[in-house]
C-alpha cells in the first residue's frame, strides 16, 4: 500500500513536470485583461475564419435600447473546426448566442471570447482559457537576487 | 498442442495490455516514428477525446476530463531554465510584460523545442529510412532531417545560414531517434516565455515511441552565452490517429502587433509586477 502511494505520487510528479505550455498566437495578458469577464448576449452580425485569430461580431442590445456591436477574438479554423465547430453551421449570421470571455485592456468593444452558448444551449469553446501565452504563474527562471 | 495454447493463453493475460500496444517498427527495423501527434499531452484518445473538458480547445463534450495544465499552472517540481543571471533577467523582463515582445506574436516560426511541446497544434511525422520529414501545423513549418548511419556520420550541411529551426540531423541510438541541432538564428524562444538564445545554440533530441501511443520526448540545450549548464526539457508526444495537419497561414490578419502597439501608446499597464 505505502509502495503504491509512492508510485501514485511519483506518477504525479511525472505528468506535473512534463506537462509544457501551451501556446496560442500571442500573449492572452498582453492585450486582454483576466479581471474583466464579460457575458453578453446578442445577434451574431459577422463571421470571419482568419488566421491566426477567428473573430466574430454581436450586436448587444443594452437596458434602454440602445446597440453597440461588439468583436470577439477567438481560435483559428484549425483548432475549431477540430473541437467540433463546423463552418457556416454552428455559428451563423442571424444566432442569437451568449458568450463569456473577457474585456480587451482599451476599454474598446473588443473582447477575448471563451465559450459560446448557441441558441439551443449547446455550449462550445471558441478561445482558451484566460492567461493563455502571457507566461503563467511562475517564470521559466528562479527570481534573480 | 493444449499446452502451446494454454501458454499462449497465459503470455497474452500477463502481458495482454503491452502486446497490442508495442510501438510498430518500419521495415529497416527501427520503430516507426510516423503519425500525426499531439505534443505536451500526456492523455490517450483521438483528438476530441483527449482534449475535452477545459483543456486544449476544450470542446465540453467531458466536463469531468481534467483540464491540459495551461501555461498559467506553475508547474510543481520543475527545474528553473539555467540562464545566466544577466540573461534571466532578461527572461524576466518579457515575464513581466506578459510576453508581448513574443516573436509568434509576430507571425515568425516559433522555435524549438516550444514548436514540439505545444499541444494546440498537431505534428506530422513522417519516416523512411534516410529521410524523416516533421511538419508543424503553426506557422505551417518544416524540416528535413537526414538519418545518418551512426553520429560519427551525420555531418551537418557545411553551407549553413542561421535559421528559425536550425540545421538537423539524425542518427538512431537503440530504438530511439537522435537529432543533432545547430545553425539557429536568435530570433525564437525555447519553450517558455522570454527563454531566448543566441546563435550558438546547440540543441539535441531524443524521440523514443514508447507505446503505440506516446513518444517520449527530449530536448538537451546548450548555449554557451546565455545558459550556465545544458537545458533539458523532457515531454510526450500523443499519436491523435484521424487528425490531419492543415493549413495555418498566420500572416492573413495578424492584428495583435497594431493593438500592442496602440495599448503601448496609451500608456496601459499590464505589467504583472
């Protein structure tokens, strides 16, 4: 038993320090700001499949009427069209969809968007997680004295 | 003849899990190398399997799936990259920023080893005897690596021009695939934020195919001008049976540069310390 728990752990240690970063385009933090999460639901108005970003755009309707159209950032058509999205059917001009991801750090109508509820409450991931690529927790060197 | 069967029988209980999972060899002997894989992955399955949950383009299909560790995890029991202590200050600096000054940023080749540790991307090997070709879906790169008879004759191209990924050539060593690196430009991070490197860099793979699954990969690093010791990055490949690499042309609309450049302007703080 007690050799099975070194092994357990051991076998932990393994997949913890081999595990290696995982990087997208460009630095999540750089541009994007993890202490603003955003949901905003609305009608996609525009679609583009471009490298080495997908965007899509919302018109978001606010309490008093008023539209603002909003950009969000996600993967590129490689990575969705491997994570189940299929071009011109999951997400259309026209859905009225719901999405979570976070505001760009200008204040803009720009945001960085993470996952996507369609109309049918499917949900779908269409950009990784917050603080992908801005180089994490800890850096790759010791702190220097 | 009931005997050869009840041996076979028993051969097969005692090793039922490794028969079918053996790594296939090519036909000059060595193990096969070819497929499409998925690097700094440790799990088994097809693509969509294995990267369900909150992990690599999670697609929600398991949302018990434990999530791919992301580059903002620390990563217990890691060995901090050698630098010396004017060049991890350096390493720090782009830490700090967030890695902005990333080259990717930019649309340039990544680099290695961080081109074949990164999971969201797959890898295409493909092996015949004298030749084996990588392909990397980002940045849509590639190389051409000759396998030589034995190290004392894989001689590196005497016409050689730094390059994003370097000059490779191999040898095998038992059943794994060793590549000798040289001929880098300095213009790619190793793996991790802001790991830069000059152009005398020398860096050596080890790929061995452990399983039908999984490559075991390692990348050794030595660089006399930035490092105090050799760097060595140790990660696994995952073969993702019915995936293809495809097209990934980054230059098509990179807009990140143009926003950096206006969140600068603006005197926005992003630093992280």
């Amino acid at each position: 038993m007690r050799h099975l728990r070194w092994l357990f752990a051991a076998v932990c240690c393994f997949l913890l320090s081999s595990a290696q970063p995982v990087f997208a385009h460009h630095s999540f933090g750089a541009e994007y700001d993890a202490d603003k999460p955003v949901t905003l639901s609305g009608t996609v108005t525009k679609i583009e499949w471009t490298n080495p970003h997908s965007h899509f755009y919302l018109d978001v309707k606010d309490a008093n009427g008023n539209v603002a159209n909003w950009k969000f950032e996600g993967y590129p058509p490689v990575v969705l069209s491997r994570t189940g999205w299929k071009r011109d059917v999951t997400l259309k001009v026209g859905d009225n969809i719901t999405v979570f991801g976070w505001r760009s750090r200008d204040g803009t109508n720009w945001a960085h968007a993470r996952q996507i509820t369609v109309a049918d409450g499917h949900k779908l991931y269409f950009g990784p997680p917050a603080g992908t690529g801005d180089g994490g927790a800890v850096p790759a060197v010791d702190p220097v004295k | 003849m009931t005997r050869s069967l009840l041996l076979a029988v028993c051969a097969l209980s005692a090793f039922g899990a490794t028969v079918s999972d053996k790594p296939p060899r090519a036909s000059d002997g060595h193990p096969d190398l070819t497929g499409v894989w998925q690097g700094g992955s440790t799990r088994k399955g097809d693509w969509e399997e294995a990267n369900s949950g909150e992990g690599v383009g999670g697609t929600g299909k398991d949302p018990k799936a434990p999530a791919n560790i992301s580059p903002t995890s620390a990563q217990a029991g890691r060995e901090p990259a050698p630098y010396q202590p004017w060049a991890a200050k350096k390493v720090l600096e782009s830490f700090n920023k967030r890695g902005i000054d990333d080259p990717a940023a930019y649309c340039l080749p990544p680099g290695l080893p961080r081109m074949a540790v990164l999971g969201l991307f797959p890898v295409q090997i493909v092996q015949t005897p004298k030749q084996i070709v990588i392909l990397y879906e980002y940045m849509n790169a590639f190389r051409v690596i000759p396998v030589a008879e034995s190290a004392a004759k894989a001689k590196h191209h005497d016409d050689m021009v730094p390059t994003y990924l370097g000059d490779s050539v191999a040898h095998w060593e038992g059943n794994t695939l060793v590549v000798d690196m040289t001929g880098f430009n300095d213009k790619t991070w190793l793996t991790a934020t802001g790991t830069f490197h000059s152009d005398k860099l020398h860096m050596t793979e080890r790929y061995t195919r452990v399983s039908k699954d999984q490559i075991n990969y390692e990348a050794t690093m030595e660089d006399p001008v930035v490092l105090t010791k050799p760097w060595v990055v140790k990660s696994t490949m995952m073969l993702r049976e019915g995936t293809r690499v495809q097209e990934y042309v980054c230059a098509e609309n990179n807009l990140d540069p143009g926003r950096y450049e206006n969140l600068l302007k603006q005197g926005i703080n992003f630093q992280k310390q």
